[in-house]
C-alpha cells in the first residue's frame, strides 16, 4: 500500500527484501528516489532480515510514496584491515 510520509519527517516503511546478501550489510538509496520524490533512506547499516526502513522526506510538504518502490541496494560489507 501506498505510504504518506510527512513533511520534514521519517517514517519506518514496511520492506520487502529481495536480496541474496547474508547478516549485515550496507542499505545505498537511489538517486533516482531523492531526486523524483525528495524521499531517502540515507546510507544506513542494516541486518537483511530488516522489516522496516526509515525513509526521510526532506521537503516542506507531505509525499506519498507508491508501492513496490525500490527504497535503495544493499551490499556486502568489505572488511577492511587497518594498516600499521
């Protein structure tokens, strides 16, 4: 279903995952979503099992974000070792 998301507000959204990614991983948003809707989920660390994302609307009017939009990818996360 559709969601209203307030003005200058976040909102935990209802997600649907559709990833192979295993434990935690990195949440990236699109471009396209912040661009067309002034909606993001921002870059996030999140565990795949996840059943809600906050998305935020950063305009000064309520946004009503459809169903089945793709709120960002999730990746891997590469270790990194610190160097000495």
């Amino acid at each position: 279903e559709c969601q209203e998301i307030p003005a200058y507000s976040i909102k935990p959204v209802p997600t649907k995952v559709s990833s192979k990614v295993k434990g935690a991983c990195v949440l990236k948003p699109p471009v396209s979503l912040m661009a067309t809707t002034s909606l993001s989920t921002g870059h996030a660390l999140v565990q795949k099992d996840l059943e809600n994302i906050p998305v935020a609307n950063l305009s000064p009017k309520s946004v009503w974000l459809e169903k089945d939009v793709t709120l960002g990818t999730l990746e891997e996360i590469q270790e990194v070792e610190k160097a000495d």
